[in-house]
C-alpha cells in the first residue's frame, strides 16, 4: 500500500509543490514550523528510515534537498535553512528543511503556524521559481 507521499508525488493527493525531479519531491509542509517548512521525499521508495536506503538514493536525495535548500534560502528570509530528519510521523523517508533565525525556530514540540491556502501558494512558487533558476 503506497504511503500519503507517495500518493503526493504521484499527485493523486494535492501538495504545494517546490521541487521535482525524477527521482525526488519537495513539497511543503502543511503543519510547519516556519513559512516555507519543506518536506524532501524520494519518488521510488517507500522505506521509512533514511539510513536503511542504498547509497545511490541517500546521496541523490541529500543532493537534492541541498538544492532545495538553496532555493528555499533565497525565497524566505531568514539566516539559515535547518535540516531534520525525524522519520515519526510518516512511514516514508522525508527531510525537513525549516527556515531559522534561532534555534528555537527547530523546535518540533511548537505550535505549528496556521497559514492560508494564498500564503501556502505564494511561498510554494516563490521557492519553486528560485530552484528554477539553480
């Protein structure tokens, strides 16, 4: 049974799309710590722990999520890009990238920040236009 992104990669759940390649999806999260909190997934394989995948696909999805991070960066102000991967919630490989200006920015125990479908689109596209340019 495909996991929930799984099916938000092959877009048959709808997502706020940053990123994609043939490979891997970045999308974000709809419970974020931060405007433009990101998820990095690999398309191809559902196994829930980032250190259980081959070496091939690691090292594709952390090249990835560091373009990724690099857009993200440019797109929302802030002085650095957190990485985190927790793997709790959802039995699928995924990366968070959380904009940071502390510490406490990372901090998953938080209140997640309610923002409008407007807001999650214009930050979507935003990052989506700076990875385009990488």
């Amino acid at each position: 049974m495909a996991t929930i992104f799984t099916k938000i990669a092959k877009g048959e759940i709808p997502s706020y799309k940053v990123a994609e390649n043939e490979d891997y999806y970045a999308f974000l999260d709809i419970s974020p710590l931060a405007k433009g909190h990101t998820l990095v997934i690999p398309k191809n394989v559902e196994d829930d722990y980032i250190f259980n995948l081959d070496e091939k696909t690691y090292e594709g999805l952390m090249a990835f999520a560091r373009k990724v991070a690099h857009a993200l960066k440019a797109a929302v102000p802030c002085k650095r890009i957190g990485v985190a991967v927790l793997g709790m919630e959802v039995p699928h490989t995924h990366i968070h990238l959380v904009p940071l200006n502390s510490e406490a920015d990372m901090d998953f125990r938080k209140k997640k920040l309610e923002l409008s479908q407007e807001e999650f689109t214009q930050v979507a596209a935003s990052i989506l236009s700076e990875y385009e340019k990488l």
